[in-house]
C-alpha cells in the first residue's frame, strides 16, 4: 500500500488565486450559513411548538367528539331505574357546546382534530426544512 505524497511547503508560500478566491468566497460563505442558521431555528422552532400542540388538539377534539355520546350511551342504554338521574344525564349532554366561539374564530371537535393532523404536518415540513438547512450550513 502506497502512502500520498506530503503536500509541498512551497506551494502553501506562494500567493495563488485559488486564495483570492477563497476570501471572496468565505464573506458568501458567512452570509450562506447565517441565512441557513436563520432557517434551521425557524423551521425546528415551528417544529417544536407544532409538536407540543399537535397532541393537546388531537386529545380535546377527539374527546370533545367522543364526550356527548358516551353520555349519551350512558343515559340511553339499559334500563333507568331513577327518571330523575337521567334527567340530569340528558341535561349535561345537552349542555356539552357543539363549538365555541372566541372571539371571531370559531372552535369545533372537528376543527381541532383537523388542526391537530395539521400541526402535524407543519411539524414533518419543519423537520426537513431543518435537516436541508443544517445539511447547507
């Protein structure tokens, strides 16, 4: 096996334009990394809050959704021995909101579900814009 040969010593004394170039090219090369660097803590920043929230939507919509019917199966199914307690019960299923409005926007089970699959994909896009930018910098 054959070892390379030593780079020579002259060569790194001698003034070349390989290392005019280089020194135009390493102020790019700030700019190129610090637009990356801005990037990457973008994109991993959207990342991180998406995949904070993505489950919380996810769990409220899917048991806002599932709330009025379970109560209702319960109010509903076998037989009720005291009219009063499913009184009650078909109170507090009907007392469960359909949505609700914050101001001017409007929240649903739905919606939230809907918002959770969302921020999901919003988490999957900030993941690979984040591993393009750190593969760039």
């Amino acid at each position: 096996m054959e070892v390379p040969p030593r780079p020579s010593l002259s060569r790194l004394a001698q003034a070349s334009e390989d290392r005019e170039t280089r020194q135009h090219s390493s102020g790019f090369g700030v700019i190129r990394t610090t637009f990356w660097a801005i990037c990457y803590f973008a994109f991993y920043f959207a990342q991180q809050v998406a995949e904070v929230l993505a489950p919380l939507c996810l769990v409220i919509g899917i048991g806002w959704m599932a709330l009025p019917h379970a109560l209702s199966a319960i109010t509903t199914g076998g037989v009720a021995s005291d009219p009063q307690a499913q009184d009650v019960m078909n109170h507090v299923v009907g007392s469960i909101p359909s949505h609700l409005a914050i101001g001017s926007h409007v929240m649903t089970a739905g919606g939230l579900i809907f918002d959770g699959f969302l921020l999901m994909a919003i988490a999957a896009f900030g993941a690979t814009i984040s591993a393009v930018a750190a593969r760039n910098m």
